[in-house]
C-alpha cells in the first residue's frame, strides 16, 4: 500500500511539472498592453497608419450572400485583424511561439 502510493505522489508530481511549463496565449495577451492591438472600430487607414502595412493580407472569406460580408484579414507578427466593412471587428493576439497553447494561425 505504501509503495503504490509514492507510486501515485510521482506521478502527480510528474503531471503537475507539466502543467506549469505550458504557456497559454490567454494569460500572456492578459498581462499585455490592450493598446498593443487595433480596436473594434478603426478603419483600415487607421491601422496601417498606427501599425504600418500588414506583414501579410490573407485572401477574403464570406461574399457568397447578402448575409455573410466579406471578412478581411491582415496578418502582423502579434496579431491578426479583421475587418467588416473597411472596419476592425476584431483582433486576435498570434501564438508567440509552437509551445504556446492557443488558437491555431488563420487558415489561408
């Protein structure tokens, strides 16, 4: 009995040593600057002229009906936008590395 349960402490201890060295995208996009993304609401102009031109504008999605406009996304090292309309819909913080746990990169 004693042995099966240093058996069962080694591996909590083992899963918990796991735990710890995950990195979520979540918890590191809460410690940033907020003002370090485009905000819901700026025009395009508004965020090359704040964040100068995208590293990459991905191909447009939606169109196919009145229903569902054509979104629009800019690819920036940190962060991916998207736009409505000519306006920021939102703005979603990119992995900053493969061990991070987050939303997989944008389809393209």
């Amino acid at each position: 009995m004693n042995r099966l349960r240093t058996v069962s402490l080694l591996a909590l201890f083992a899963l918990a040593g796991t735990a710890t060295a995950e990195t979520l995208l979540i918890d590191r996009v809460q410690q940033e600057n907020p003002a370090a993304l485009p905000t819901r609401g700026m025009t395009m102009a508004q965020v090359e002229a704040r964040f100068g031109a995208p590293a990459g504008r991905l191909e447009p999605r939606g169109g196919q009906k009145r229903q569902w406009p054509t979104i629009h996304r800019w690819s920036y090292p940190a962060f991916t936008v998207y736009f409505e309309h000519g306006h920021v819909i939102d703005a979603v913080a990119n992995q900053a590395d493969a061990a991070e746990i987050g939303p997989k990169p944008a389809i393209r």
